[in-house]
C-alpha cells in the first residue's frame, strides 16, 4: 500500500517529469518550409502565402492553429502536429493536409 508520503513524492516527481517534457517539448525546431515532408505537404509558415494556385483547396480561414491536427490551443503562437513528429509548426501555417477541428 502506498503511504500519503510516497504518493505526495510520486505526484511530485511525475510533476516534474511532465514540466520537464514540456520545456523539451518548446524547444522542438520549427518545421521549415524547405523540409523534405513540408514540401510533399505542402506547408507554408505563413499560410496567407501559400500557393493558392497548386493548392487551390486552401481557403483563407484554415490554419494550423484552427485544424484537427494541430496540438496546441488555438491561442499558440506554435505546437506540435501529428504529421511533423518532434518538430512545431506555427499556428498561423496552413498545409494540403488541413482538415477542420470538430
Ligand atoms: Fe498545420 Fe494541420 Fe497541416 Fe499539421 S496537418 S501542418 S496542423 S494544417
């Protein structure tokens, strides 16, 4: 059985743990718009300049920041996506796979 004290240590150090994925987890590099998968995706940091002509499926309104991949709060200026594993893309970016957040 686990006593008051080692429970209040236990919650203590997964606190920490949790703190410390987080910071790691802000330092992640931004996705670059020239990387490989970026480019297959076509991402762009800034989705007012995405290529309204290849991608004509893009609509002004769609943003990281407001798609049903993105892993932040629509607030965040950057966060995680699922299709960009350790890195963060900015939540004013936009790519093909955009898909809207229910
Ligand atoms: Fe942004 Fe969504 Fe594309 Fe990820 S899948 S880069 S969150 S638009």
């Amino acid at each position: 059985m686990t006593s008051r004290r080692q429970f209040i240590v236990n919650l203590s150090v997964g606190s920490t743990t949790f703190a410390v994925a987080q910071t790691a987890f802000a330092q992640a590099p931004m996705v670059l718009e020239t990387d490989a998968n970026a480019k297959a995706l076509g991402y762009f940091a800034d989705a007012s300049k995405t290529d309204k002509v290849k991608y004509p499926k893009y609509a002004k309104e769609q943003l990281c920041s407001n798609c049903a991949l993105y892993q932040g709060k629509a607030t965040d200026a950057a966060a995680a996506c699922a299709l960009f594993p350790a890195k963060q893309v900015a939540g004013k970016a936009w790519c093909s796979a955009w898909a809207k957040k229910a």
